[in-house]
C-alpha cells in the first residue's frame, strides 16, 4: 500500500513539476513571439499551469498522507523542498 502511494506521489510530481510546469513556461517564453500565435500561447500558458498546479496539488497532498503513515522515516530535505515549491506555486497561482 506504501509502495503503490509512492509511486502515485512520484508519477503525480513527475507530471507537474517535470512536463507541465516547463511546458507552460516554454509556451509563454517562445510561443508568444510569433504573431500567428497569439491568443493561443495564453491559453495553452494558463492551461498547463492550473492542470500542473492541480495535479501537483494531488501530488502533495499524497506526500503528506506517505509522512503521516511512515512513523520513524524522516526525509527532511524532501519534505522541505516539497513545501517551498508548493508554497511558492501556490502563490504564483493566486498572483493569476
């Protein structure tokens, strides 16, 4: 059951942080540029950045289920790490 949750927490974050997240940062950077393109990059923008954010949501709130349930394991540095970028995701969200 652990192991099943760590790999939906791992497959979530992957998902977020590792395709959406980039890809909407790529959208916005070089898509805007071209003329042809223009409403659309926004869109495309917008629409990357809330499933991410969504699905990273999902993704963290199994990471803080996996840390309820691993009495005795403590990973610090992931965990903090995990919560700065939710912290400053959330706030890049709510900037929108």
């Amino acid at each position: 059951m652990i192991n099943d949750r760590k790999q939906t927490h791992g497959i979530l974050c992957v998902v977020s942080w590792g395709v959406l997240f980039p890809l909407d940062q790529i959208f916005a950077r070089y898509l805007k540029t071209f003329k042809s393109v223009d409403p659309a990059w926004f869109y495309l923008h917008i629409s990357c950045q809330m499933l991410g954010y969504v699905i990273g949501v999902a993704g963290w709130a199994t990471g803080l289920v996996l840390g309820n349930k691993s009495k005795g394991i403590v990973h610090t540095n992931h965990r903090n790490i995990g919560i700065t970028l939710f912290t400053f995701c959330t706030l890049q969200v709510l900037d929108q």
